[in-house]
C-alpha cells in the first residue's frame, strides 16, 4: 500500500520453463515466474494499481476478467504493452466479494499466450462477505484451483492433443500448475475457487463419491443460498466457489465427468470436443483431526433483481457458425454497439449453432433473465460475466453499464473459447 492508500502489485510477464514431469523441460510463461501468476487480493472500496511489465519478445495485455472498471485500465486488445515497456492500469474496486481473474488479451493472439501460462487469479472481498464466517484462509481452508488442460510433450512444447471445433485441447489437466494434484487438508469446512482457465476446454465438475457439489458464488459473487448440485458445468472463462465437508482421515477426488448431454453435443460431435472426456482434478486428504467449522448462514448474501421495465435499450446478438456475431468479425477499428451510461440493457444472446459457446462481457456483471424463455436454473441465479451458450438455445441478460462513460476507448464483448475470440469472435461497445 502506498502513500496515498493504494494498493500497489507488480506483474511482469516472463518467458521461462516448467518440469511438469521429472527431467522434461517445457517452455512456459508466467507473471513473476516461469508459469501462472500470484493471487492479487483486494477489498471493496480500495484502490488498486498494477504495475504491469512486459518482459516477453511479443507484445501482449493484461485483461482484469470480471472486474468493473474504466475501459483505459481493461487491459483489452487496445491497451497493448510492447516488449519491455510498462503498463499501470489503476482504478477502484467498485463490486461485491468474488473470484475474478487475470488474463492476457492480445488481439488474435490470446490463445496461444493463455495456454503458455500466463493467467492468475484476483479475488476480491468485501464486510459482508467477510461477516459469513466463510473458510477465508487463503492456501488453507480457501484454495484456488486453476484447471487447465495441456499437453506438454517429451520435446517440452506445447501440442494439442485434438483441435475440434472448440480449439486446442489438450489430454492432461494441469491445476494450480500442477499435475496430478492432491490438497492436505485439515480443514472440516474447505472452500474451493474454481476456475476454469482453459483455452477451449468445458468441464462438468463433480465429487467422485457422489456427494452433491456446494456452489455457493458463481462469477461475480455470492449466491442468496448455497446450491446443492450434481455437477458445476464451467465453460472457458467461468468461475464457481464450492464448500466441501471433510470427514477425519477421508481422501475425496474432484472429477470433471463431461457428457454429450452436459455438454449439449450430439455423441460424435462431442466425441471430437471433449464432450464426453472424464478427468480427475484434484484429491483431497483430510487429516486425522480436522478443524471445526463455524456453520454456514443459510442466506449468504441479498441480490436485488432488475426490473425489466427500466431496460432502456435491447440489443440482439447472434452467435454464427463460422466465428462472428451478428455476421460480422472483429475489427479494431469498428466499435459495435453504443451504450448509454447508467441505463439498464438487455442482451440476448442467440446460439443458433450445433456447438456450444461462451459468451463473456467486459466492465459488468449480468443476470440471467431467461434461458429459452424459461427462468434461469439456481446456479444462473446470481451474478454472471461469461456463460456457456448451449447449442440453440436463447439467453436473456440483464446488466446495467453504471459509471466510466468513454467515447473513445471500446469494451470487448466474445466468445471465451479462445480460438473463436482470435478468429473474430469478438465485438466492441463503448459507454458514453
Ligand atoms: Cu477473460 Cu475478454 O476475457
Ligand atoms: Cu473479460
Ligand atoms: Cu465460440
């Protein structure tokens, strides 16, 4: 924290290697080290500045997913930072307690610079949230587990295993950076930050012993009540918070179960996309004795709904089939839609196709109004800045651009696959 009651980080991106596996070499980037980034944690009503470096060959961006901010300090394809050069995006941290995180933007370059490594975790919290009592020891009982899928060959270069429609997939998850994981845990109560941190790749997470999934915070924050769930579906982009009950001395594995019914696929189509691909994640191994845990309110937090009727303006988006939105690819130099500061929109989102997308806004946090007409499922009920868009199916979204009108500086909206995004599946809003 500086003079003036900033709180100050420091990323540089660098080039470097990682031995996933005894003795092989791979080449990686990372933020502050060879793979990943740290953690950045902050409260609401702070302010933040990222002191960002770029020590790359190549030029890249640091994007703030999930974060509302002025469109300057996004870290969008138009606030690229040259080789060597210095980037310090500074703002407030206007929004509840949530798991966001950090990711480089470059224009047709993203995936490539994501599935190097470079990406970290910024998690934001805030008095109401920290009144719940909730597991809030960083690394202890509250974990970030970034899943990524690799593959890192013997020759320590990155291959993807198959490119179907989605992108590269790779055949082996990585979490946290780590292959084949476990977590000691001695913890009765754990709380699980999942992200998912793929370039292409959805997963269906689930307890391997069949025990419900606890999602209690979606994207952008707590949900009213815990839901209990079979499994937490998370396209590229997405984050969910989970609470697991330990018993003494038990060992649990979290799986990715996919199926071509969760994954919306047609059997070969999915067969193609992962869509019926089973991972284990992460083993959790609960000491003899473990902590007690407080118990967990039942109303985690009030989220006031929009009312339809002030929508000011809808606007019409339809996913195409070959990497545009409303028939057109990205271009720089085209702003799409303009929106008018502090009025409340209506997005909906259209995927005509036979595959799924992710669809991610920049600077707001959304709700599901309705999937196909009909009110959202419990975990679409809170908070949202990216959602897996299902094979013809019609999402409504309400969201309320509040603050930091810019004529000159455009916001991103695409695809969160990231090789959809770099092909064009992108577009650009300004607030004015
Ligand atoms: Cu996570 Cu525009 O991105
Ligand atoms: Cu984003
Ligand atoms: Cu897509």
């Amino acid at each position: 924290v500086d003079a003036d009651g900033t709180r100050v980080f420091a990323l540089d991106a660098q080039a470097g290697t990682t031995e996933f596996e005894p003795g092989v070499e791979s080449e990686t980037w990372g933020f502050n080290g060879s793979l990943l980034g740290p953690t950045l944690v902050a409260d609401r009503g702070e302010r933040v500045r990222v002191e960002v470096t770029n020590s790359l060959e190549e030029p890249t961006t640091v994007h703030w997913h999930g974060m509302h901010l002025p469109a300057e300090m996004d870290g969008g394809p138009h606030q690229m930072v040259a080789p060597d050069a210095a980037w310090s995006p500074e703002w407030e941290i206007d929004q509840p307690a949530a798991t966001l995180w950090y990711h480089p933007h470059p224009h047709g370059e993203t995936e490539s610079h994501v599935a190097m490594g470079l990406a970290g975790m910024f998690l934001l919290h805030d008095e109401q949230e920290r009144a719940l009592g909730l597991p809030a020891d960083y690394g202890v009982d509250d974990v970030p587990v970034i899943v990524q899928d690799s593959g890192f060959s013997a020759a320590g270069a990155r291959e993807d295993a198959q490119r179907g429609y989605a992108g590269g997939l790779g055949d082996e998850l990585v979490v946290n950076g780590t292959r084949r994981p476990h977590l000691e845990v001695a913890d009765e109560l754990v709380r699980l930050r999942l992200l998912n941190a793929s370039t292409a790749r959805s997963y269906a997470f689930a307890w391997g012993d069949g025990r419900p999934i606890e999602l209690i915070a979606t994207d952008g924050g707590l949900l009213e009540a815990s839901v209990p769930l079979e499994h937490v579906r998370l396209s590229p982009g997405e984050r969910a918070e989970v609470l697991v009950r330990m018993a003494p001395g038990e060992r649990v594995m979290l799986q990715s179960r996919m199926t071509p019914e969760i994954a919306g696929l047609e059997p070969a189509v999915a067969a193609m996309n992962g869509g019926s691909d089973s991972f284990d994640v992460l083993e959790l191994r609960a000491a003899d004795e473990l902590r007690p845990a407080a118990s967990v309110p039942s109303t985690l937090t009030e989220i006031q709904d929009f009312d339809p009727a002030e929508v000011v303006t809808t606007r019409h988006f339809e996913l195409g089939d070959s990497f545009e939105i409303n028939g057109d690819a990205m271009d720089m130099g085209r702003v799409d839609e303009t929106v008018t500061v502090d009025t409340l929109e209506r997005w909906v989102v259209e995927n005509p196709n036979a595959v799924p997308h992710s669809f991610h806004v920049h600077d707001v946090q959304f709700r599901v109004a309705s999937v196909d007409g009909e009110a959202p499922p419990p975990e679409l009920a809170g908070w949202k800045d990216t959602i897996f868009t299902e094979p013809e199916t019609e999402y409504e979204l309400l969201m309320r651009f509040d603050d930091y009108a810019d004529a000159d500086t455009p916001y991103m909206y695409h695809c969160h696959l990231l090789w959809h995004e770099d092909q064009g599946m992108m577009g650009q809003f300004a607030v004015v």
